[in-house]
C-alpha cells in the first residue's frame, strides 16, 4: 500500500484505502509487465503490441550486444552457448522454443555488465511473441541468426555483434510481417 492506495505491479488495477477498486488509467500500467502483455494479446491489441515492442528491442538489443562484446565473463558465454543449445533442441516445442529464446536474449543482457539493462524485462513480450512465431510451421530456424551474435559476443567484435543483432532483429520483423499477414490475410505496412 502506498499513499492510502494499493496498486499492483502491473499498475492496471488500483484500490483507494485497500476497497474500491478500480482500473487505472493507461498512462499508469506497466506495459512490460507479463500480465498486461498476456492481457493485451488476449484483447486484440497484440500486434500493436509486438510491433512497439520490436521498436524498443531496435533500441536496446544492438546497443546490448556491442556492450556484451566488451564486458562479457565467461559464465556469460556459458548461458548463452546454453541457451541457444535448449533453442536448438526445442525447435518442435514453440512453449520450449519460446523459453529458450527468453533465455537468450536475458543472457545477452546479462552480459553487458549493466545491471539495468540486465534488470530490463522484455521477456513477458518475447515469450508471447517467440510462443506465436515458433508454433508458425513457415518460421525459419532461429539458431542461426542467434549464433551470429554469440560468435560475435564470443570474439569481442562490438561492431559485428551489433550488426549480427540487427539482422537477428530484421528476421524477427520479417517472422511477425510473415505471421500477421497469414492471419488476417492482409499485408502489413
């Protein structure tokens, strides 16, 4: 409880003094909490959804996989040689492909040796995301792409890691592009 209010960590729902509750206003959700994305993909809004959340790993996950070049430990190495073997064993799985992508991309921004960026949870979208487009029969094998930036992490090349993420994440657009376009039957812009 805060200031006479409880708010859960979506900060979708709201109570004044613990009863009445209500829902808050959109402007104060977390929109990277794992319920409101499960919410939001259940409601309709998932490909809005998807496509801001590629915006924000446009952003991030170059940058994370420069970083990642530099800073990386050994045990770093060892999560994301691991995941990307569970990614590669799950490909029949979309539930254990999805986990294993997660897995991933949290090793890479583990790291980085930044703890925010470590602290940045874009899984609960991933998960949603990578659980759509693996259980597509059309999608590609992601190892490939996934072992690009390991090899790039793995040789301490900033710049070839950056650009192997950028592929990684044109790929991943095309998927979605590929997927929403089966769905409904339209191209998308």
């Amino acid at each position: 409880m805060t200031s006479g209010r409880l708010v859960d960590p979506s900060g979708r729902r709201s109570s004044r003094n613990g009863i009445d509750p209500y829902v808050r206003e959109r402007t104060h959700w977390n929109l990277l909490d794992a319920d409101v994305i499960r919410w939001r993909m259940e409601t309709g809004d998932g490909t809005q959804l998807l496509r801001d959340l590629a915006d924000v790993r446009s952003v991030v996950e170059p940058a994370a996989a420069h970083r990642a070049s530099l800073h990386h430990g050994d045990a770093d190495l060892a999560a994301l040689e691991s995941a990307l073997d569970a990614m590669r064993r799950a490909q029949v799985d979309s539930t254990a492909a999805a986990e294993a992508d997660a897995a991933f991309h949290r090793a890479l921004l583990a790291a980085t040796g930044n703890e925010m960026l470590h602290r940045m949870d874009l899984e609960p979208g991933l998960r949603e995301r990578d659980r759509m487009v693996h259980a597509h029969t059309d999608a590609d094998d992601p190892v490939p792409s996934h072992r690009a930036v390991l090899d790039a992490v793995r040789d301490r090349d900033p710049a070839r890691a950056e650009l192997a993420m950028l592929d990684l994440l044109a790929k991943a657009a095309e998927d979605l592009d590929h997927l929403t376009t089966a769905q409904d039957g339209a191209p998308r812009p």
